[in-house]
C-alpha cells in the first residue's frame, strides 16, 4: 500500500513539474528579414557569390572553347600534338573544377564567408533566446523555421518579437 501511495505522490509531483514548464517558439527566417545587419551580410554574399561564379563560368568557357578548337584541329594535329592538347584541355578542366571547389566547395571561400558574416548575428539572436529564456522562465523555445514538427502554435507563446526587441537594432 505505501509503494502505490509513494508512486502516486510521484506520478503528481511529476505531472505538475510537467505541466508548469512554458513553451515558446521563435520564427527565425522573420527575425533575420526584419534584421538590416542580416540583409547587408546576405547582399555581400550574394556579391561574392555572383562574382566567384561568373570566375568559374568563365574558366569552364575556356575549357570548351579550347576544346571545340581542339576538335576542329584534330584531324591536321600529329599523334603527339594531340596528346599535348587533350592534356592541357585537361589540365585546364581541372584547374576550373579546383576554382569552382575553391569558392562554392564545403570548406570554401563561400563557406567562409558566410561563417564570417552570418555566425556574429546568429550568435547575437542565441544570447536574446537565452536571455528571454531565462527571464521568462522557458523550459524550451522552439524555432518553427528550423523545420520543427509542431503542429499547432498559439501566437501569444511566439517570442520572436521580443527577440528582435532584445537584440534593439
């Protein structure tokens, strides 16, 4: 009898921990286009991003210019001629996919960039989660742009707002 009176007690002392806890979720894609810091670190991106692929589309022309050249050639060019071509049209292909995995490759230029511009104002919204998380006493704050599986939210637990408020752009 004192086992099932113990684990009653529990079983109340843990749904009332439970149900005490408080929930908020944020929307990060509406915090990051309301941030003026975010859009000009995402323009540079896009600047860098553009440049570096016109560089690589412009490697990779001269790799099929030198090679339409090397076809119509091909025919008047000695068995050693054509070998020296086929091995610099190769060399020239390689040397554009090493520029293409330079800037936009996992740890590329882009990558770097990126980490560069971006990780200052994520970590900025992470101090304002953490901060409103305390203050509000948050057991978890979920981020229904990350894909979260959260099938219902009623706006008056959306923190996003005091989020932006926190990080005062």
């Amino acid at each position: 009898m004192k086992k099932i009176i113990l684990l009653s007690l529990m079983s109340i002392l843990m749904l009332q921990v439970a149900v005490s806890q408080r929930y908020a979720y944020v929307d990060t894609e509406y915090i990051l286009s309301k941030l003026p810091s975010y859009q000009t670190a995402q323009s540079k991106l896009d600047g860098f991003s553009k440049a570096w692929q016109k560089e690589v589309e412009d490697k990779f022309a001269e790799v099929e210019g030198k090679y339409k050249t090397y076809q119509s050639e091909k025919v008047l060019l000695s068995e050693e001629m054509k070998k020296q071509k086929e091995n610099e049209i190769i060399s020239l292909e390689r040397a554009a996919k090493d520029l293409k995995n330079k800037y936009f490759g996992v740890e590329g230029e882009l990558f770097k960039k990126r980490e560069e511009l971006i990780k200052p104002i994520q970590e900025e919204i992470y101090a304002a989660l953490k901060q409103i998380a305390e203050d509000g006493n948050y057991a978890m704050i979920f981020d229904v742009a990350a894909g979260a599986a959260i099938l219902y939210t009623d706006d008056k637990y959306d923190v996003s707002d005091d989020v932006l408020k926190k990080i005062s752009f």
